[in-house]
C-alpha cells in the first residue's frame, strides 16, 4: 500500500510543503528536490551574487543562460505583453529603492528620482537572444523575477517527483500549490484554503476551500506585505506599478489565481494585483484556463470580490 510522505524545508525565503503517495523510499527523492531548489537559486535568485542573473544585473552581457532562465523569462515576456505592461520584471531597480529587495531602500523618493528610476524600468528594453544571452538597452536595468519564480519552483518540483512515477502529489512553496491526483487517504481530491485579508502570519484563516484538480493557484496580496518609511510615514506596498513606478495601494487587496502551471497562476497574480480591478475584469475573460478569486476595494471603500465562475465551480460549500 502506498504511504503519504511528507517533507518540510525552507527555499527561496520561504518554507516548501510537499506530499505524495509512494511505496519507496525518500532519501534520493528529497535529493533530488534539493538539487531543482539550488539549480533554481543559481539561475534566478537575486540574493546570490554568483547567480545568473546576479551577473547579468551587474551588467555582465556574456553570460549564457540556461533553460530555467530562459523558461522564465520567455513566460515573462507573454504576460508582459497580455497585459499590456502590467507585468514587467524590470521593476527590480523600483523594488530595491523602496525596501522590498535586496538592497536598502532609498531614504526620500522624489519625483524626480522616480522619473530618473523609470528610465531603467521596461521589459521592452530587454531581450533574450538566440545565443542564450541577455540584451538590454542599458546595463543598469535589473531584472527580478521573484514574482514569479516561486510558481516556476513548483512546476520543476512536480514535474521532477513525476519523472519519478509518482501520480498522487501536493506541493507547496510560500503559499504557490500545485496539485496532480488525490488525497488517497481519504480517497478525495486535494483542497486548499483561501486566505482571507484579515488573517495573522501566527493564525491563519481562510474564507473559503477550493477542490485543486490537477491544477495550480498563486496567491498575491498588500495586506501584510508593506513597508512604512520611518522618516515620512508613508505606506509603500510591496506590489509595484510598473506603468508609473508607484508603490501605493491599488483597489485590489489579494488575488488567487487557478492555472494550469504554476509560473503562470503566480505571474497573473501579480499582474491583478498592479493593473486594479477595472482593467483586471476586462483581461481575464480574454485569458485561456484563468480563474481569479479578487478582494477589492469599491469607489465607497467597501470590501468587495469578483470570483470567476470556473473559480466558484471548485469552491467547496
């Protein structure tokens, strides 16, 4: 009989949750999730400085990058130009000066330091060439994939423990899921909660629970995720508009996204998150096997949500 393996870790900044149903044993299963994890590190983690694109964001033009970055980045640039710009991963440069990066934060954000700052932000002044390697049209551009990395761990991560045989799996990383099969114990398919606005890092609460069949949901929100300047007392969100460089509070609080990977759940969360619940309720009718579960806020200030109907299809009453 098949036994449910359970392993915990930490990665990318965050803790990894993984499940599945095996006969065998671990030990060269965790190996070999281990090694997805630092391959994933050596090629996107902005936190290494001997990373790939560490290299590239010191302007390093010759470095070849490989099929994990160019995954990354190819998938980046489709939602980059759906969205229309909503989506741009070259919005590091802003990320850092603002206190959500690697680097520390900017003391006073003027306009025009903003204004100066946007010259170095656009996923149009960056391409990947055929040869592998990154051109931009100004070496001080930084790329930061983060926002999306996380949901391409989980897509490597399943694909690896499938390669395995294994059909019955859950896997978790910083709240990104992906599922394949079932929960074989209680013969069921997989669920996960929806985290609501109001939930506490120490006590987590969810508003809602979702049957994930073969599917992948990303999660984003501003609810916890901010940062107050203690000389001017402004409030900066971590989710940042790449159109104007803002990181101000848009009308979208959290966005869950269903997908059929994971990169693509974890980029369009964020892009709900920038583009607001008006521009947000145009594109995602127009966008193939996306459902979105959205917290907003109304012109009253009201809390609000908008659930696809495919979304509130799997919402387990």
């Amino acid at each position: 009989m098949q036994k449910l393996v359970t392993l915990n870790g930490l990665a990318f900044g965050t803790t990894y949750r993984i499940e599945y149903y095996d006969f065998k044993d671990t030990i060269k299963i965790e190996e070999g999730i281990a090694s997805v994890i630092d391959s994933i590190n050596n090629s996107l983690s902005t936190y290494l400085p001997e990373s790939e694109i560490s290299k590239i964001n010191r302007g390093n033009s010759n470095i070849v990058t490989d099929i994990l970055f160019q995954d990354v980045f190819k998938l980046s640039k489709e939602i980059h130009k759906k969205s229309n710009g909503y989506f741009d991963p070259t919005v590091g440069i802003l990320r850092n000066a603002y206190g959500f990066g690697d680097t520390k934060p900017i003391k006073l954000i003027t306009d025009l330091k903003l204004d100066s700052m946007m010259n170095y932000v656009g996923f149009d002044k960056v391409r990947l060439l055929p040869n592998g390697k990154v051109y931009k049209t100004n070496k001080a551009i930084y790329l930061d994939f983060n926002s999306i990395a996380k949901g391409y761990a989980v897509d490597r991560i399943v694909s690896y423990i499938k390669s395995k045989g294994i059909k019955n799996l859950r896997v978790e990383v910083g709240g990104e899921i992906r599922t394949h099969g079932k929960h074989l114990f209680y013969d069921m398919n997989w669920t996960v909660g929806i985290e609501g606005i109001e939930s506490q890092i120490n006590n987590r609460t969810s508003v809602a629970r979702i049957e994930l069949i073969n599917k992948s949901i990303a999660g984003s929100g501003n609810y916890r995720k901010y940062r107050v300047d203690s000389l001017t007392n402004k409030k900066y969100v971590h989710t940042i508009n790449p159109l104007n460089g803002k990181a101000e509070q848009g009308d979208v609080l959290s966005a869950f996204v269903i997908a059929e990977t994971c990169a693509i759940a974890d980029g369009y969360a964020t892009t709900f998150m920038a583009m607001g619940i008006d521009n947000s309720k145009k594109m995602i009718p127009s966008l193939e096997n996306i459902e979105a579960y959205l917290v907003y806020l109304d012109s009253l200030g009201q809390t609000k949500t908008y659930i696809t109907a495919g979304f509130k299809k799997l919402i387990i009453e």
